[in-house]
C-alpha cells in the first residue's frame, strides 16, 4: 500500500524512493557519489596545474631574497619542487589520499590542522551571512508576491539592485567606519564574540537579501497560475491556506537550491569580508597564502572548498526529495 509521502520521514530515504522513483536508493547514492569524486579529483588536478604555473618562486620567498642559492636549491629539494610536474602531481594525490596535505611552507604547520583550526569562524559567519539573508529576503519576497507592481514591489525591486550593486568591500568599510568608529557600537574588526560576528554578517549577506528576494518573488508568481492552486482556490480555501499550503512549498524549491550553494561557498571562504573585518577563517588564509606563495596551503583550502561545495550539493538534493515527492531519484 502507498501512503502519502508526508507520512514518511523527512529523510527516510528509503521510503521515500518507493514512493517517487524507479532505482534503489543504493543505486542513487553510489552515482552521486561517483560524481561527487570526479568533481573533487577535477578540482585538484585544476588547482594544482594552476599553482604549478603560478610566476616566483615558493622556496626563494621562503629562505628571503638574500640567501644564498644553494639554501633555496636545499630548500627546493626538501619539498621535491625539483621534480618532473607529473611526479609532483602524483606524489601530491598519493599523499592526499592518505589524508595529508602536506606543511604549509610558511610556517611548517600541517595544512590540515590549519584548515581545521581556522573552520569554527568560517563556520559561524557562513550561518550567520545566511541567516542574514533568508531573514530579510523571504519575507521581502513574499511581500513583492502579494503585491505586484505595488509600491511594495517597487521598493523591493530598487532595494534589491541597491544591494546587488555594492561592493561588499565597499560597504564593509563604510558600516565599520560608522559603527565602529562614528558611533561605536560594534568592535573595529576581530572575533569572539556576538558583537565581533554582527556587522559582518549583516554585510555577507545585504548582496543575497536582494537576490533571495526576487527569486522568490518570480517563484511565487509563477507557482501562483499553476492549475492546482486555481483548484485550491476554487474550493473555498482562506488566501493564507492557499500561500503556505500549495504556493509556498513549491515557490521554496529554488530558494532551497540557492540557499545549498550558498552555504556551501560561504564554507569555502569569504575572502574579501574576512580581509575588510579581520575575520579569521578559511578565505582570509587562502588569502595570505596566495600572496606567499603557500602551494600547499592553497590547494588545501581550495580542494576543502570544493568538498563543502559536493557535500551541501548532495544534501540538497535530499532535502529535494523530502520537499516534493515527484522528482525522480533516478535524475541527478
């Protein structure tokens, strides 16, 4: 007997491929899974011929531009910068595969362990950005919705291209100079507290406050003209059962989408946030690395991107299945 797939648990996955698919479940994830392998192992290979062909010299800035040739020539040899590109590339997924990434060239320190040190705060301003951003642009959205070419959707819509529009460097200098400054109610940049975590947050996520908002405000609409929200509507249902019940569940699916990827790049590191507030966390050491050089510690920032990226993307695809029953498991 089929029971209805509000019945089942939110991620009872079996369940809920014999309600909405053809293949097992087993099936779907080891697919997934494969692709999800291809992508990070494509990732990899990308990053590192880019670094590879990156203009200095990582040992030369390591030993300062007056040692002697011989200490950089050591120095090249001890991190095997003096062989063949494929042996260095092989040797780099060896080792990756075993769960080393090797020592930052900086400092020494395992790449891992910095990573993982440095995850907490990217982290919580991830979380925090996208709270941000749903907060204010859901309720935004549904309002425009409701009232097209109001007033409403007009201010929404000027609103919207404002916050598109600003350079998040930008307007993170102008609310730390306000608000830090000006009138100091929010500390100069730092972190660990709720009040170093405010202004960042507010500013990570003013850019994708305004995009949330019209994307579900187009999706509000037109999940609105669908032939099943006419039928709701023609029963006599009240206006909000209508919204909450039959427009909004499904006007959800492309925000739900967006919002996946979203936490996903936030995961990986907001670079320019980070710098402007002094927020220690995965971008603002992607960062330094970069500007020295730190080949292992920016293809262990990067590859940990691409992970978060995979993961959230498969999550997502879950959290599709227990939103809406009809899409099949045997697409991707």
């Amino acid at each position: 007997m089929r029971k209805g797939w509000r019945q089942a648990a939110p991620f009872d996955l079996i369940r809920l491929a014999n309600l909405c698919g053809k293949q097992t479940v087993s099936a779907y994830l080891i697919r997934r899974l494969l692709g999800a392998i291809g992508v990070i192992f494509g990732v990899a290979t990308i990053t590192f011929l880019m670094v590879f062909l990156m203009p200095g010299d990582a040992a030369r800035m390591y030993a300062g531009p007056r040692a002697p040739e011989e200490t950089v020539q050591r120095i090249r040899v001890l991190w095997g910068l003096d062989q063949p590109l494929p042996v260095q590339y092989f040797r780099y997924l060896g080792r990756a595969l075993q769960g080393d990434l090797g020592n930052s060239t900086r400092d020494q320190r395992p790449v891992i362990q910095a990573v993982v040190e440095r995850l907490p705060a990217t982290i919580q301003l991830a979380l925090a950005g996208l709270f941000v951003e749903l907060l204010i642009g859901v309720p935004l959205g549904i309002l425009a919705a409701l009232r097209p070419g109001s007033w409403i959707d007009q201010v929404a819509t000027v609103l919207a291209l404002i916050g598109i529009s600003l350079p998040q460097f930008a307007l993170g200098l102008v609310a730390l100079y306000l608000f830090g400054f000006v009138i100091p109610i929010f500390p100069l940049g730092g972190y660990g507290t709720p009040l170093h975590l405010v202004l960042p947050a507010i500013v990570l996520g003013i850019g994708g406050t305004a995009f949330y908002s019209r994307v579900l405000r187009n999706s509000i609409l037109e999940v609105a003209n669908e032939d099943y929200v006419r039928t709701a509507r023609a029963k006599g249902l009240s206006p909000r059962v209508v919204l909450f019940r039959h427009i909004l569940r499904n006007a959800l699916m492309p925000v739900v989408t967006l919002a996946g990827l979203d936490l996903a790049l936030l995961l990986g590191g907001v670079v320019v946030i980070e710098a402007v507030f002094g927020w220690p966390g995965v971008g603002l050491q992607a960062w330094t690395a970069i500007r020295n050089q730190d080949t292992p510690m920016i293809m262990g920032t990067v590859l940990f991107a691409s992970i978060a990226v995979v993961f959230i993307n498969l999550l997502v695809d879950f959290l599709y299945i227990a939103l809406d029953p009809r899409i099949r498991l045997t697409k991707s």
